[in-house]
C-alpha cells in the first residue's frame, strides 16, 4: 500500500473494495451454502450485527479485513507524557505512515468495537466465530473453513448438552409400566 493517497482518497478506495462482490465474506458464504449450511445476513436483532448468523449452531461469523479490522496489531500504551500507543505493524495490516495517528485511531476504535461486539454475544449466549481475510486466499481457503466447521460442529454439541434433561435413570424406567404389543 502507498502512501500517496489522501485519507479520503483511501476510504473511498477501501470502500469501494468493501462493497465489490469478490469480497471475503462472499468466499466464506459460497463455501458454507455449497457445504450444505444455511445462515442469515446481517442480523440486525443479532447484537454486533454478525455478517454471517447460523441460528442452528447459534453462532455469529465475522468475516473481518485485515486492515480495517487491525488483524494482529496490538496497541499498548507507550506511557510517555502523550500516551500515544506504540503500534507494531503485522503482515497483513500495514499502518500507513503518512497520517499515522488518524489511521491508529480509527483502527483502534474498530478493533475496540469488535471486542465489545463479542462480548455482548458471548453474554447472550451466542458463538462467535472471526474469520480473517488473509485466511481466505485460494492455498489457505479450504483449511480456514474446515476449522471453521470443526468450531460449528463444537457448538452444535455445546448447545445440545445444555438442552438435554437431567441423566438417564433406571430406576425411573422400572417404575413405567412396559410396553407391548396388544395382543390380537
Ligand atoms: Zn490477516
């Protein structure tokens, strides 16, 4: 990435890639509709508004860009007199140089949202899965969803368990009557 654009170039830049139709949460849709899982889109009544919801598993997907969502960028507190963060760049989100505060800002602030987007599902109960654009490229694709579904699978058994009544009794069984065929 360059810096030879304008922070306003840039966004309307990174927006129009957003909203093309070869975006990443367009890769993760088509795998799980051919692998037989049916969803929602952006569930409004699903806090965090997930961009993939599989009620079944109660399970919220975020397919998240690497950029705009700081993928393994973490922010810490230098602790000089302006407490600006200390930001280290990762392979996937290269912090621009030039408006660097305006960029570290705006990529805190949405990584503090996800954080608090998460939480609040996880408080209702819900799984949230995060699936991140550079784990989705053509080599990586198959692997990243296979784990995905491996998570799905998990949550479905979590959500069966905390469904399921108390143990089975024996005791309780010799007490019903047995059943038989009627005799003709
Ligand atoms: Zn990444």
């Amino acid at each position: 990435m360059t810096d030879t654009m304008t922070a306003e170039q840039r966004h309307r830049c990174m927006s129009h890639i957003k909203g093309s139709g070869t975006k990443p949460e367009m890769k993760v849709r088509r795998w799980l509709w051919n692998h037989g899982y049916r969803y929602r889109l952006n569930v409004r009544s699903v806090p965090g508004k997930p961009d993939i919801v599989l009620r079944a598993y109660r399970t919220a997907i975020f397919v998240n860009g690497c950029f705009w969502h700081g993928h393994n960028v973490r922010m810490r507190e230098c602790g000089n007199a302006l407490m600006r963060e200390c930001v280290e760049n990762s392979a996937c989100c290269k912090i621009p140089s030039t408006n660097r505060e305006f960029w570290v800002n705006k990529i805190r602030r949405n990584q503090e949202r996800d954080q608090q987007n998460y939480n609040i599902l996880y408080k209702n109960g819900w799984h949230v899965i995060v699936i991140w654009e550079c784990q989705l490229t053509v080599s990586k694709i198959e692997h990243t969803m296979h784990e995905v579904e491996v998570l799905l699978e998990e949550n479905m058994l979590a959500l069966y368990k905390k469904h399921t009544p108390l143990p089975y009794s024996y005791d309780e069984e010799s007490t019903l009557p047995m059943a038989a065929e009627e005799s003709v």
